[in-house]
C-alpha cells in the first residue's frame, strides 16, 4: 500500500494531533497532581496552625487561671488582713465608726470567701484552705 501526499500528510496531522492530545493529557494529569498535593498541603498545615492554636490557647486559658487565682487569693487576704487590723483598732478606741468600719470589712472578707467557695464549686476547682 503507497500513501500519496495528501494521505501521508493526513497521517502525520493525526499523529501530531494524538502525540499533542497525550500531552495535554499528561499535563492535566500532572497539574491535577500537583494540584491535589498543594491541597494536601494546606490541608495539613491549617490542621497543624489549628492544633497549634488548641495549645497556645489552652496555655493562655492556663496561664490566666493561675493569675486569677492568684489575685482572688491576695484579695481575699487583704480583706480578711483589714477586717483583722479594723477589729483591733475597734477593740482599742471602741469608737462606734471604729466598730461599723470592722463589721463592714468583716462583712466584706466573708462575702469574699463565700463568693469563692461558690466559684470553686461552679468550675470544681480545689483551692488552698483559707486559715
């Protein structure tokens, strides 16, 4: 079988045409790929910038906690320190505004502690005995 000129050009119009369709195949396979793990990628790291924050913000929770403890815990000391020094004052002037001004800071200690004690029980919390 000959192939005239018409034919042969015909014949290799197609096959230029397939090997150039392969190609663009292949291309879209390989942009897919590529595709596909950049968004495996991102993926990954926004799991990876989500765990992180879960961390730094539990650390955060954590860190203010404590301070909060700490400051309801020196607050608490200081009324009951001021109830104390108001009721010694008191004792010694027995001074009517003396005596008023230590059942007021007495009055505002045990709020306090009371108030704590039901925090405490609301987040179950366990706290250093007040003595």
């Amino acid at each position: 079988m000959t192939l005239d000129a018409e034919h042969l050009a015909t014949l290799i119009t197609s096959i230029l045409t397939l090997v150039a369709g392969i190609m663009a195949f292949f291309k879209l396979q390989l942009g897919q790929a590529t595709a596909a793990a950049t968004a495996e990628t991102v993926k990954n790291e926004l799991v990876m910038t989500k765990e992180n924050l879960k961390l730094a913000t539990a650390a955060t929770e954590t860190k203010i906690e404590a301070i909060h403890i700490l400051v309801n815990d020196a607050h608490g000391a200081t009324l009951r320190l001021a109830a104390g020094l108001a009721k010694r004052i008191a004792m010694m002037t027995k001074d009517v505004g003396d005596i008023r001004m230590a059942e007021d800071a007495q009055r505002a200690a045990d709020t306090h502690d009371i108030q704590q004690r039901i925090v405490d029980r609301l987040i179950e919390r366990p706290r250093t005995p007040k003595p």
